[in-house]
C-alpha cells in the first residue's frame, strides 16, 4: 500500500488523481489533501476517504469541528508543514503555479517520493532538485502526458543510444491563426482548449505555448538531456504524446487517448500498466490521420525563449514563471489582451537581475520581484 499526500486536489490534475486513487484501493492509500479555497471539494473528500491530513488556505473552524479525527493545516506555511510529514510515502504534487516549488524540495529533504505534475518546480530550481534528489536518495516521477511518455519511450533503452527527445505539442486554441489574429482573440476563446480538458492557467499556457516551453526545460532535468537534443513538434490531434529517437534513425512514440488519468496511473502505479474502469482506449477507426509539422518558433516566440532561459540556469526560470503568472492573471482578467502577455515576459526578463548559483530563497524572491515588476509595467501603461 503505498501512502499518497495530494496537493492541489481541487484541480483538474487533483480530480483525476482522485478518481485513479478510488480505482485502486487495494494499492494506494490517500492519507494527506489540500485544496486552495474549494472548501466543497475538500468536504467531499473528507466524506469519502480517511484522510489524516488536510490544507486550505484560510482558517475554517466548522472543518475543525466537522472532521475530528483530521488534522488541518492553513496559511502560507501549512503545505510545506504537510510535506514535512513522516507517515507517507509519496507526495502528489498537483498544484498549479510557483506554489509548488517549496513543497517538493521539503518533500524531497524528508525522504519523500515526489510525483510531480507542478511545472514550475523544475523550471524554476530543476538543478537544485536534481541536487536534491542525488542526496536524498529518492525518485521524482513526471505526471504530465509528455514527460511519462518520454518515460515510457526510453524503457529498456540505453541513455547513450538517444539521438533527441521529441515533446509534441496541440498548439493550444489559436493554433489555426496568424499572429496578426492573435491580437484580438477573446478570454472566452483562449479557455476553449481543442483536445484536453484543464483549467484557466494552463489552457491559457497552452494558447501562448508557454507551457511547452516549460516543459522543454523539464525534460532537461528529468532526462539530463541537453536542450539542442530537445525538439518541439506541433501535433494537432495529441494521439502522439511523444517520441524518442535513437542513434539509429528508429523513433519509438508513445500513443494514447488525450486522457490524464493514463499518465497519473503511470506515475503512481509504476512499472504497473493498469487497467480500470476509467482507462481509456484507442478506436483506430475513427484517426484517419496523424499529423506533424515542425516548431515554428516565430510564431511561438515562448518556446525559444523557454530554451534559451533553460540554458543560462540561475534564476531566470524563477523570473520567467513569474513574469508569465502575473501576465496570464491579467488577462484572465480582461486588463491585457492577449498578445500582450508576452510583451510583458520579454520586458521583465530584459529588466532581471541574474543570479548563477541562486539559493532557495534567491528562486522564491526573482519568482516575487518578476510578478510586481509586471504589475507596475500595467500599472503605468
């Protein structure tokens, strides 16, 4: 029985960890969740599951008094407080944002396994993670559909054998428009994502293709490939999910339905394949057609940019994932249209102050400094 903590358990990525947790209960065991304030979702898992532990974020004393046998953290702190538990086995880090980065590290300094869905954790402090983990002596599995595959494709594989890592990508809701078009896309079509199902931040991520960038930096630190054998192609019906190629010329891709819970199951389940009543299935009847075409990174400036922050490491993730927060804020907050969020990425990475070799604290303060520089830039336009 392997002992879960579940961090971001509102989520669209929490949800479906849910709903492989109840799948398997013979195998994992949820005993830790945390919600932001969907006091609603956390009621009803506390109605379901024997959770010992529990997160929100502000204060509720009605939770108190309605779950006894639970014992509640809340505030800045109580996410870190859980991950420093000791009666788990494995966190679930499902939390959307730079809110991820300290609990994984304290996870990983008490001896945790880390299942990781949280972007920003690697691309924010991937080296001090991997630093981490070599002295800690634990395992941080990938969650997102294109890192387990990349995981999946290099099973049996010699490390020395590959050629490159090739991420694919949807391109988001606006991947049939121009960049002149872009300029007057609306909130409501930017949240209307083609293929998957996930919430306001990461379909906005999608749409700009900052997510990919992320993520091209994530497999740097989960792969320990370097970023010129890192290739991004656009792959608009996400059957594909990703490929390795080898020295040989052979390509082995990993095919799927656009489904999560496949690569939660993966992640949590690990070597296990298993099947279950929400596993979903590939009807070849109805794929005519697989499509693929190369980056085009004029057109999706984030990626390139994402590499080249990548390569000069320090603190520049931190400022990066910073800056792009409070960018996507002010849109989903119809202040900005929606070419402007990466007006604003570029001039505050421009405006940064590097840091090569940055502490903790240094990562946690550029990812503040890069979210008010880009509220005063708004501020006084």
């Amino acid at each position: 029985m392997k002992k879960l903590i579940l961090l971001g358990a509102s989520g669209s990525i929490g949800s479906q960890s849910i709903e492989v947790i109840r799948q398997h209960p013979d195998e994992l065991s949820l005993v830790g969740v945390s919600v932001g304030k969907n006091i609603d979702c956390l009621v009803k898992i506390l109605n379901e599951f024997k959770v010992s532990y529990a997160y929100a974020i502000e204060y509720n004393e009605q939770l108190v008094e309605s779950f006894p046998n639970t014992r509640f953290f809340f505030g800045e702190e109580g996410l870190c407080q859980m991950a420093d538990l000791q009666d788990y086995d494995m966190l679930v880090n499902a939390l959307v944002g730079f809110a991820g980065f300290r609990p994984t590290v304290h996870a990983i300094r008490n001896h945790k396994d880390v299942a990781l869905a949280n972007k920003e954790t690697l691309v924010a402090g991937g080296k001090i993670i991997n630093e981490l983990l070599n002295e800690y002596k634990v395992h941080l599995y990938p969650i997102d559909s294109e890192h387990v595959a990349i995981w999946q494709c290099m099973q049996g594989h010699d490390y020395n054998d590959i050629h490159r890592l090739i991420i694919t990508a949807s391109g988001g809701s606006f991947r049939d428009l121009s960049r002149d078009q872009l300029a007057n896309v609306t909130l409501a079509q930017a949240l209307h994502h083609p293929n998957w199902n996930m919430g306001a931040k990461i379909t906005i991520d999608s749409s700009t293709m900052m997510n990919k960038g992320f993520e091209v930096i994530e497999a740097h630190y989960l792969f320990h490939i370097p970023y010129e054998k890192i290739d991004v192609v656009l792959h608009k019906e996400s059957m594909v999910h990703s490929m390795v190629e080898y020295n040989d010329g052979s390509i082995i891709a990993q095919l799927g339905a656009p489904d999560m819970r496949l690569m939660i199951k993966y992640a949590l389940l690990y070597p296990k394949h298993a099947g279950d009543d929400c596993s979903s299935y590939l009807d070849f009847d109805k794929i005519t057609q697989l499509n693929f075409r190369n980056m085009d990174y004029a057109r999706y400036p984030l990626v390139r940019v994402a590499k080249q922050v990548g390569s000069f490491e320090g603190n520049f993730g931190a400022v990066l994932i910073g800056a792009n927060d409070e960018a996507v804020s002010l849109f989903l907050k119809e202040r900005i249209r929606f070419i402007d969020i990466e007006t604003y990425i570029f001039k505050t990475l421009k405006a940064a102050h590097f840091i090569k070799e940055p502490s903790v604290e240094q990562i946690i303060d550029s990812h503040r400094w890069a979210k008010e520089y880009v509220d005063q830039l708004w501020a006084n336009s």
